[in-house]
C-alpha cells in the first residue's frame, strides 16, 4: 500500500516479538540495497521490500531467566530428595 510505514506492516504481520531489536530494525530492497529504518520507515519502504527485525542474542538475555531458576531448583530438590531417601533406606 502506498504512503503505508514500515511499523505498519509490520504491525500487520502481528507486531513485535518480546526479543525484538526495534531499533536495529532494517529493510532489504528488491535490487539488494539494505537500509536502516528511520523513524517509522514511513516513505522508505517499496513494493517488494522486505523487513527483517533482528532479535536479542538469547545466550545473555535468557541465562537467568525465571525458567532457568525453576529448573535448577529442582533439579537440586530432586537430587536433596534422593539422598534423604536413600539415608532413610540405608539406616
């Protein structure tokens, strides 16, 4: 659609994602020529364009996340548990 912004389409393709680069967002022409959005991208995008926006690098955003925590803490439960049990059977 003509006139139409880059925040706009990608709106229309469901928005941002939760590790998303809004600010490294970028659009790749059809002749191979890559921009960096400015603004909304208003005026820059083309018919046939393509925006990509890049997503954080998980290995540091992700390394304690509350998932991770959960899961060594029970992991460490497990393993607690399982010698109690096996001190309680060996008694």
């Amino acid at each position: 659609n003509k006139g139409k912004s880059a925040k706009y389409y990608i709106s229309q393709a469901g928005g941002f994602a939760n590790g998303a680069r809004k600010s490294n967002a970028f659009i790749i022409y059809m002749n191979g020529q890559v921009a960096k959005v400015k603004g909304s991208g208003k005026n820059q995008v083309e018919p046939g364009c393509e925006i990509v926006v890049p997503i954080k690098d998980k290995s540091k955003a992700d390394k304690w996340s509350l998932q991770s925590i959960l899961g060594v803490a029970s992991s460490i439960g497990s393993l607690g548990l399982t010698a109690a049990s096996l001190a309680n059977i060996l008694k």
